[in-house]
C-alpha cells in the first residue's frame, strides 16, 4: 500500500521515458523526435520500443540518437504491451534501480509539447499531494473513471504498483483488450493499492469551463438552441457533455473523451501540452475547429500549430489547470 500523507513530490534523481512508438511505413515521426528531446532536456533516459513493421534508416538513426535505448518488437498487444516489455527490459539493466527511478509512460499519439514541459513537471512536482500519486495529462468517464494512458506519471514510490500491475497483466489480444485490461483496469489496479490518480486538466474542470461561457442560463440556453438547430459550439458529443454538467445530470461526462471532444480547446487555452493525432487525422466528434480533409500523417509540430492559427511562443501552463480526483 501507499502511504497518503500529502507533501510535495521531490524531484527522483534517477527518470526514465518509455516510449511506444509505431509508423506503418517505418518513416521517421517528426514530432516524436521533438518529445524525445525535450525529455532528454529535463533529464529523462529514454528506451523507445517501436512495433513498426520495418524500419527505414532515418527513422533507427532517430532512435539512434535521440534515446538511450531502443528495441523493436512485433505489432501485437497495444502500447500496453511495449509498456510492460519495457519495465521488463529496465529491470534486466544493472545501472537502472527501479526502485528509486520515477517512470512515464508515454506514446507518439500525439502532437506536442505546445507548452513547456518543465512547467507541466513543475506543476506535478509542486502540487502538494501524496507521494504515491500518479498523474495523466487528461482523465476520463468514457468508461469508467480513469488516467488517460497516453501519458502516466510514476513518481519512484508508485513504480512498484506499475511493476505489479504490468507482471500480472493478462495477453492483450485486440483493442477491447487494450482498453479493458489495460487502460481500465490499470487506474482499479493503482486505486486498490492505495495509489492517488491525478490529472493535470481533469475532465470536470475542463467542462465546466467550457460549458459555462455566458454563464449557467444563458450558456444553457444557447447550447440548447444551438442543438434544436444542429449547429453546435464545440461539437455534438461535447455540447452533449456541456448541457449534461449544466443540468447536474447524473454522470455528466459519461461517453465523453476530452482529447477528443475539447483537444484543440485546451492546447489554444494552456491546459493540455498535447494533441492527439487522432483528432487530426479522423476529427471522429466533428469539432468545428479542426480543418476538413485533413492529412495528418506525418505532421510536425511546427505544422499543426500553422493548421490552428498558431500561438504565441510565450505561452504558459494556465493557472487555473486543475489537480484532479
């Protein structure tokens, strides 16, 4: 169990990156560059584990000289699969001692950083809350409640909960796996451990923000209206999400995914360092501020901020960015 005396987390002298990694052509992923060596900036080691079919030599000379080490392996069992191959491979290091190493889990799903991530570790560092915590950028009700697995914070005192988790993780066989056993089951896991989840722009502040434009009535009104005449402001599944916290419906945020609904949103507004490709390349909510017919394949960063109206380079980690559960 982890003890939940809250205090602000020390920053582990020992951090390492897993990274999971896939390109169907093996081409080099520009922005999955940029992560690496902003990771290598604050001081992170970095195994990449990527399950491209092959590799082109431009994309293992990236490997080659972003991280410190890199392996490839089958496209089978999700990123969850490279997660738990990956703590297996540090275990077996002799210069790694997990026990006093903080992990991040993390993936090239999306774009990013558009904020600076020594702002976003000293928000998480200073934050006052338990040792044990483990923090996502975004969290979710889409199922049941929990840490998006795109990015997972283990500071040095949950690393062994993450170690049990992943040696006791059963195959993962396709995507309701993935999401079942994996994701899902990974925030039960962390919960019965006496683990803290915490969200860097917890989905409950962010509607709230977003539903409440002109206020509760008038906003309540104008999405009402905006519905009736299928014109939303945000897009269907989020005006959804925004007139159920508004009418403190039960489950308000149930079905709703905040990378997906409110992703461009909480980039523009400082509250998420990260975009998904997903968003991008298949816009599945139809949020009106993301471009049709959009090719999104190998963007870089510098590319998606161009597509959105760019921003200004001065740009800081909003204040009001919340701490979740």
């Amino acid at each position: 169990m982890i003890a939940a005396d809250a205090e602000p987390l020390n920053e582990p002298v020992s951090k390492w990156v897993i990274y999971a990694a896939f390109s169907p052509d093996g081409e080099p992923t520009p922005h999955a560059a940029e992560q690496l060596a902003d990771y290598r900036g604050l001081g992170f080691e970095s195994l990449v584990i990527d399950k491209s079919p092959m590799l082109t030599a431009a994309r293992v000379a990236d490997w080659q000289r972003l991280a410190s080490a890199w392996f490839q392996r089958p496209n089978v069992g999700y990123d969850f699969t490279s997660y738990r191959e990956g703590i297996e491979h540090l275990a077996k290091r002799p210069s790694v001692d997990l026990g006093s190493t903080a992990l991040l889990l993390t993936n090239d799903s999306c774009y990013g950083p558009f904020l600076p991530l020594r702002d976003v570790f000293a928000r998480l560092l200073t934050s006052g809350t338990s040792p044990g915590a483990v923090w996502a950028i975004t969290d979710s009700y889409e199922f049941n409640h929990h840490l998006q697995s795109y990015w997972l914070y283990f500071p040095p005192s949950a690393v062994p909960v993450a170690i049990e988790f992943f040696e006791t993780m059963r195959p993962l066989k396709g995507l309701h796996d993935a999401i079942t056993h994996g994701e899902l089951a990974l925030s039960r896991f962390l919960r019965e451990r006496g683990c803290t989840l915490r969200a860097l722009a917890p989905t409950a502040e962010v509607v709230a923000r977003y539903a409440k434009f002109r206020g509760v009535v008038w906003s309540l009104i104008e999405l009402g209206l905006r519905r009736v005449l299928k014109r939303p402001k945000y897009n269907h599944e989020t005006d959804a999400a925004c007139l159920r916290y508004l009418l403190r419906r039960p489950e308000p945020f149930a079905r709703f995914n905040p990378t997906l609904g409110l992703g461009v949103q909480m980039v523009l507004a400082g509250w998420s360092p990260f975009l998904k490709r997903r968003l991008l390349r298949d816009n599945p909510y139809a949020d009106r501020s993301v471009p049709e017919c959009l090719a999104s394949t190998e963007l870089c960063n510098s590319d998606v901020i161009r597509i959105l109206g760019g921003w200004p380079e001065s740009r800081t980690v909003a204040r009001s960015w919340g701490v979740g559960e």
